[in-house]
C-alpha cells in the first residue's frame, strides 16, 4: 500500500515539481491543495500519511493552518512537515517547538526531497 502525502504550498509550480518528485523518487501517493483553508478540508477527508505545508501563504499561512490541524482530532496526529525560505537557526528553532515533525528549507533538491521526507518521519 502506498503511503499517502498532501502538500498544501499556494504555489502551482512548487505543488507539481513536488508532487512529480514524491511520486515518482519515493512513490509516495500525492494529494495537493492550494491554500491552508483547502488544506484543511483535504487532510480532513483524506486523512494523508503526512502533510507538506508551506509556511508563507496569503489568506491563512502554514502556522494557522497548522494550529487548526492540530486542533481537529481527525487531523490531530498527522504528521507536519514546514517548508520554509525561513531558514534561519532561530525560525527553526521556533518552528520545531510548535512539534511539527520537521522543517525543509526552499530551496530543496527535488532528488532528496522523498529521502529527506522519509527520514524526518523516521524520527
């Protein structure tokens, strides 16, 4: 059974450089929305393996969007992996106390991604 993955980013090229990556280099099954609030509705339907969520957004931005995710108990215990330009020590820092599972720095290598994914949800 292939593992399940939403990525939730406003941005349409990074959703489908993404997704081809993920299916293709860790065959993950991909599942995308274009803003937190679509995010929100998805992973509740879907209930993913895990979730990529983007840190900068308009309307709602990956921390909200995180924030409601762990406030909902079906999506409560999904895994949350940020992708942030924010990659500075002290923003992760920050970010990994809000007990998301892990942060990737933009820009990433696409040939990593589903390696680096894999092993932050290993931890």
């Amino acid at each position: 059974m292939s593992k399940r993955i939403l990525i939730i980013d406003d941005d349409k090229d990074i959703r489908e450089a993404t997704q081809i990556c993920l299916e293709i280099l860790g065959e993950w099954e991909v599942i995308s929305a274009a803003s937190g609030k679509e995010g929100l509705v998805t992973a509740a339907a879907e209930v993913p393996d895990a979730i990529l969520l983007d840190v900068m957004m308009p309307d709602m931005d990956g921390l909200t969007t995180f924030e409601r995710l762990q406030d909902n108990p079906v999506t409560k215990n999904i895994p949350v992996i940020l992708l942030t330009a924010k990659g500075q020590p002290a923003e992760k820092r920050h970010f990994t106390q809000l007990c998301v599972a892990g942060v990737i720095t933009k820009p990433y290598d696409p040939f990593t991604l589903a390696e680096e994914i894999t092993q932050v949800l290993q931890r």
